[in-house]
C-alpha cells in the first residue's frame, strides 16, 4: 500500500472545524470518518449554492464538520460503499491541530 500524505487542519478548542471532505453526488460512495477519542463529528456545513448543469459530479453537500479540544489529533476518512466497508475506493488522512 502506497504511504498516505495527510492533510494538516488547523482549528481552534471547541469550535467547529470544516474538513475537506464533502458527501458526493448519488454514486454508492460516501465518506467514513474515523475519529479518535475526543474527536464529534456535528452536522456538514450547508451545501454551496451551484449553478445546475455546470457542476456536474460536484460535492452535494457542504463540508463534514468537527469539533475537539486542544491537542493534535490523526483522522482517517475513507471512501467506501456500504456493502463493502473495507475495501474504500480511497483513504484520506487529516492531522487536526487544534489551539
């Protein structure tokens, strides 16, 4: 398995964080977020407003959300359809930096 480069996020103690991860178009994919201890996801971020047609496959909702407090944390998101759970199309890891 090829190494994974994570993404940094910064956020701030208590506060929702946006990640960048969004729920897709009906495709049988979505996001998995695994979270560590401390970690709640809360509700996404409101979809963006988009002109039909010209964002064809775009995300249809708006960011998966988070809030922690202080400290470093490494999240795992992965891509997977329902009926197979391990085998996610792709991984994404997060480092969440919160002050």
């Amino acid at each position: 398995m090829a190494e994974i480069n994570p993404i940094v996020v910064m956020g701030v103690a208590g506060k929702v964080v946006d990640l960048p991860v969004a729920q897709g178009p009906a495709t049988g994919y979505s996001w998995v977020l695994d979270l560590p201890p401390g970690v709640v996801r809360v509700e996404d971020a409101p979809a963006k407003q988009s002109d039909h047609g010209k964002l064809l496959g775009a995300s249809a909702s708006g960011a998966m959300r988070v809030v922690a407090p202080k400290g470093n944390f490494r999240l795992t998101a992965r891509l997977v359809r329902p009926w197979e759970p391990g085998n996610p199309a792709t991984t994404m890891l997060i480092d969440l930096v919160i002050d």
